[in-house]
C-alpha cells in the first residue's frame, strides 16, 4: 500500500472553509454591534435632550409661577384703597421701603 497522498486529504479545505465561515460570522457581528451602538447613541443623546429640556421647561414653570403669585399679591395690596397714588405721588420714600 502506497502511503497517505496529502493530495487527497480534504481535512485542510474543509478546516480552512470553517475558520472563512467563523472570521465571516465574527466580522458580521463585530460590524452588526458597531451599527447598533451609534443608533444607540443617538437615541440616548435625544432622549438626554428631552429630559433636560423638560427640566427646564419645569424649573421656569415653577419659578414663574412663585413670581406670578407674588405679582398677584402686589396688585391686590396696591388696588386697595388708591395705594398706588399714595406711594407714587404723595410718599415715594415710604414706597420705596
């Protein structure tokens, strides 16, 4: 019998497909993993976005108001009893306390 013929031996082809199969399914991945992370970047930086915008849409809400009420009741004391003549014109300095 004549010895083992490399030439017949498909152990090297079919061992060189399968590592071409894995590199390929690895490099799919690695690029499937690089695509997702940017969109989730993206969303988060939107999402981020909102949340501070809603932040501060909030904050200027409740600073507003507390001015609004204030304004409010500084309208209602001078309505009274013709305050605003009385501090303006007859004692400035009083008003001014």
């Amino acid at each position: 019998m004549a010895l083992h013929s490399k030439k017949l031996s498909f152990t090297r082809p079919i061992m060189v497909s399968f590592a071409g199969i894995l590199l390929s399914f690895a490099l799919i991945a690695i690029l499937v993993i690089l695509s997702q992370r940017k969109d989730f970047l993206e969303d988060y930086h939107k999402i981020n976005g909102n949340f501070t915008h809603n932040l501060a849409v909030n904050y200027t809400e409740s600073i507003l108001r507390e001015n609004d009420y204030i304004l409010g009741r500084a309208a209602m004391y001078f309505a009274r009893n013709d305050r605003v003549n009385q501090t303006i014109n007859i004692d400035p300095t009083h008003g001014l306390q």
